[in-house]
C-alpha cells in the first residue's frame, strides 16, 4: 500500500461502461441483453484490466442485464474475481446518485469498479477528475462508448471523502473483442 503523511491510500475507482447492447423489439431497456459485438467486447474489457494489472477488490454493478453480463464476462477473464454487489441505484443513475453509492464503499477496498450506463458514468468521471494525464478528459468530453474504462485516483481514507475535482484521469480505453 502507498501511503503518504494525512492523505491515506492511493485508491483507484474503475469506470466501466457496460458492452454494446441490442435493442430487441418489445424487450424492456432494463432487460436488453449484449448483442454481438458486446459479447466480444465485455470479454476484452476483463483481459484489459488484467493486463494493467487494475483488478479491482469489490465491483457494484448496475442490475440491468447489459451490465450485469458485461461483468459476467470481464470477470471470468480472471483467476478468482472479487465480491460483486448488484445495486439497482446504479441504473439510471446520474452523478450524485452514483457518488452516494460509491460513498458507501468500505474503506479498506482500495480498488473499486463500477459497471454501468451513460450518461451518469461520463458526467462522473468528468465531475470527479480534476485533472488527467496525457489527453484523457478530452477523450472522456468526446465520447465515452460501451465496454470503455477510465481509472480514476485519487488519495483518500475512505470512499465518502471523494469529492468533485478530488482525483485523476489515469487511463481510458475502449478494448475491442476480436470478430470471429
């Protein structure tokens, strides 16, 4: 763990949107499964994560079907997965909404993941990066699309003490599943 004097561990909020959804005829938007692509991609988000050596030691996951199977999939990319929380706040969620969940989070996660939907991830990456390396809030303002990740850090002793402004941009990536 890196520590500083008063400033705590250096934690990392992993934002995942959930992959490419279809939009079957007469299925509701909160059970719309992945389409193709999504099952490609939700896969290549997982590998991803693993090979920034970024796996995360909890993930609260929207409970729509898209996010909850994007997590399936990233997830199984890893040798043991950690604890998942499925949060129906996080569907539909907008900046304080989510903010009020991640505020929750016990203070000994160090590393959290949250899977879910736009356009509350991109306003909360946005709200809570104060500043980014290289040209990550630009790439973030011009588009966040499905299965994208952004890390966030940020040094605090516990999650309630995030804050707008409070953390880093480290990365954002949009991994790709290869089509077959």
């Amino acid at each position: 763990m890196i520590e500083r004097a008063g400033a705590g561990p250096l934690r990392h909020l992993i934002v995942l949107r959930h992959a490419k959804s279809a939009r079957p005829e007469g299925v509701p938007d909160h059970e719309r499964p992945l389409a193709p692509r999504g099952l490609r991609d939700a896969p290549a988000a997982g590998r991803a994560l693993a090979e920034a050596d970024m796996l995360p030691g909890l993930a609260l996951c929207s409970t729509a079907v898209r996010a909850r199977r994007t997590w399936e999939l990233a997830a199984a990319q890893w040798g043991t997965p950690p604890p998942v929380r499925y949060d129906p706040r996080l569907y539909g969620a907008d900046v304080a909404d989510l903010l009020a969940v991640v505020h929750e989070v016990p203070a000994g996660v160090e590393t959290l993941l949250l899977v879910g939907h736009n356009p509350g991830l991109e306003d909360l990456i946005l709200e809570l990066a104060g500043d980014g390396l290289d040209d990550t809030l630009d790439t973030v303002r011009a588009k966040f699309p499905t299965s994208a990740i952004a890390v966030l850090s940020w040094r605090g002793t516990a999650w309630r003490d995030l804050t707008p402004g409070g953390a880093l941009l480290t990365s954002v990536t949009v991994p790709r599943g290869t089509k077959r």
